[in-house]
C-alpha cells in the first residue's frame, strides 16, 4: 500500500560499504571509501526523495515549527532545514485553523487586507518564503508543518534509517554508479534499483 511508513532499520555507513563492495564486486584500489561515501550521499538523498513522496506524514519535523505572524507582513523566511511543506495551521485561541494553500497563478486574487481574521489567510510557498495572503492585519501564531531536508549520512558518519530495508535502494544505485564509472555492464543494478523504488511506493 502506498504511502506505509516501515519499520525502523538502522544501517551504518561501514554496513553499507561492505554491501556494496561484495554486492557490486568494488575493489578499493579502483573506487576509495570516500568516492563511495559520496554516492551514497547521493542515493540516500535520491531515496529519501522516493519515501517523502511515498508517505510524507512520516518525515514530518516533530511538533511543526511556530510562525509569528506579523500584520503588515506576507513574507516570513522559511526554517534553514526546510524541505517540503505540508501545511499550515493558524492559532484561534486554543484551536489549530488549517489554511488552504494557493497557487502563484492565483495570487492577484488575494490582494488588500486580511480583515481581523486569521482564518481567511492563504498559503504559498515561493523561494525561501512563506507567503500568507492576503497581507495579514492582525497579529498572532501559527505552526509551519514541513518535511526537514535529508542529511548527508556518510559524509556526517550519521547511521541511516532505511525503514523496511529500503537501504536496498542505496546498495544497487550505489553498485550501478561504479559500474557506470569502470564502463561495465549495470543493468542488473538498474533492475535492482527500481524493484526496490516501487516496492515503496506501493
């Protein structure tokens, strides 16, 4: 089913590295340690892509991050971690208001004043902003829900979550990159490759 959550498998780097010399038959005298740190930098980066898109929800950065909304003011930078946003929700008192996102297209409908009502705002992201439109008129809070930007596991020495053993996906992308690299034949890795990609989205 799309969109499943896994469960946790923690992978370290080294675990990694020994799987994918023995799986793709990589000599270090030909392919360093630090070559292969940098594609599976990629590949996690590539991977973490496919499982944000397969169930968002799961990434979500723990408890939202607060937004002051200021009146007067429609451009609020985003969190330097930002990835993805999921939403936005206003506070009105002690309720959480979810707003309706826009599209650029329809920006020039959402001119003027906000009235004394949070509520009515809408949402968009551009660039590194957040736009709330129309401009806000009063002040008050709400929380940004957003998926964080994927790290770089092996260059950090960080340990990688592959769920439910979705580092699989590292291991042959990782295995046909080398291929690629010495000109030989990786297509067994391909297929690998997106066997393991469909298995999470589906």
């Amino acid at each position: 089913r799309k969109g499943r959550s896994g469960l946790a498998r923690t992978v370290s780097i080294a675990n990694l590295i020994t799987r994918i010399r023995a799986r793709g038959d990589i000599r270090s005298v030909r392919t360093s340690d630090t070559v292969l740190k940098d594609w599976i930098d990629e590949s996690y980066a590539e991977l973490y892509d496919i499982m944000v898109d397969a169930n968002p929800d799961h990434f979500l950065a723990t408890e939202g991050t607060a937004l002051t909304i200021v009146a007067g003011t429609y451009a609020y930078a985003l969190p330097a971690t930002f990835y993805k946003l999921i939403g936005v929700d206003v506070h009105d008192g002690t309720t959480l208001v979810p707003l309706d996102r826009f599209k650029w297209s329809e920006h020039a409908r959402f001119q003027g004043g906000g009235g004394s009502s949070l509520n009515s705002l809408r949402y968009c992201v551009m660039g590194a902003h957040l736009h709330l439109r129309p401009t806000p008129t009063v002040s008050g809070t709400g929380t940004l829900w957003f998926v964080p930007a994927p790290l770089t596991p092996a260059t950090t020495g960080t340990a990688i979550d592959g769920l439910a053993g979705w580092d699989e996906f590292i291991v042959a992308d990782v295995c046909m990159k080398a291929k690629q690299a010495d000109e030989e034949d990786y297509s067994p890795f391909y297929a690998q490759r997106e066997k393991a990609s469909e298995s999470i989205m589906h």
